[in-house]
C-alpha cells in the first residue's frame, strides 16, 4: 500500500483507535499489529496480552465523557465489520476489515 492510498487514513485511525484500547484497558506493554490484504479488504489485527476480562464493545457515552468513542469510530469505518476473540493462549486479538 502506498502512501497515497485512500484507505490509508482510515487504516491509521483503525490502528489508533486500537492500540490506544490495548494500552489503556488491557494495561498493554507490548501488542501486535498485522495488516494482510484479502480479497477486497483488508483485514487489521491488534493482538495484547489480554490482561482485561471485559470484552471491547463500542458504546454510546454521555456528552460529557471525554473518552468512549473510540469502537464508535471503529465500527462507523468499518461499517460493523470488526470483532474480537480470545487467542488458544489468552491473548486478546481485535480485528477490523476495511474495503480496498
């Protein structure tokens, strides 16, 4: 992918958006990230050690939250098309796929 690429805003906001969540609520000091082309999308993993037992979801925070917005932006980029699961060793793993 080029630097021109007009996917690539959006891809960095994904990558943003989480690894700003591994870090903060997953208390991450090391995390993965693997972006791999598929037909027609491209697909982002986020992988941190999983160190948090709540599962990320997007929500809608009160006007006056500074943060929480952040799986909003995800999921609007995305148009829903992101999850996440558990890896074989704990490890926390959220994907995103994005059209290319």
């Amino acid at each position: 992918m080029g630097s021109d690429h007009p996917t690539l805003p959006d891809l960095q906001e994904i990558a943003s958006e989480l690894l700003t969540n591994a870090i903060i609520h997953a208390n991450a000091i090391w995390g993965r990230m693997h972006l791999i082309p598929e037909s027609g999308f491209w697909r982002l993993t986020i992988t941190d050690p999983g160190n948090s037992s709540e599962t990320p979801r997007a929500r809608r925070p009160r006007p006056d939250e500074t943060g929480g917005r952040g799986l909003l932006v995800v999921d609007a980029l995305t148009n829903g098309q992101w999850d996440t699961h558990r890896s074989p060793v704990g490890e926390r793993v959220v994907w995103a796929l994005l059209p290319r």
